[in-house]
C-alpha cells in the first residue's frame, strides 16, 4: 500500500464546545472540504486558576493577547496558583 501525506491550510469554522467536540469538528469540516479522508491539527491550553480557559479557544485569545501577553499571563497564574 503507498500513499503521500499532503499539508493543506483550510478555513474550517470555530465551534463552541469541549476540546473533543472542536476538534471532531474541524475534522469532519476538512474532511467534507478535501472530499476524503484527513488528520487535523488542534491545540488547547488551558489554567487551572482559569477553571481551565482558555481551552479550546487558545486561537481567540492568542490573536486578543499575542504570544508575548499569553507567555506573561500564563506566567503570572503559574505564581499565583
């Protein structure tokens, strides 16, 4: 059996949910997408002194915080927790 592996950026949509749930998602929207079948790439962080936010969500809070306010957020609930 041989196949190839190709990397594709789709616009796939944002649901709310749990972390299973997104990503279930995604997948079943770039598999209707490429017309077959697919491995998607998902990512959630979550704090505990956040109750576990952002989660899932980890894109709208990025494009809000940027990397730099993130990285420092995380850093001052990693102190306080």
């Amino acid at each position: 059996m041989s196949w190839t592996l190709d990397s594709k950026e789709l616009n796939v949509p944002e649901v709310q949910g749990s972390t299973q749930e997104v990503a279930l998602a995604k997948c079943r929207s770039a598999a209707e997408q490429l017309q077959g079948p697919c491995l998607t790439e998902d990512t959630a962080l979550g704090f505990t002194a956040l109750k576990g936010l952002p989660g899932p969500y980890i894109k709208d809070f990025l494009s809000t915080l940027g990397h730099d306010g993130e990285s420092k957020n995380g850093r001052q609930l990693t102190e306080q927790g």
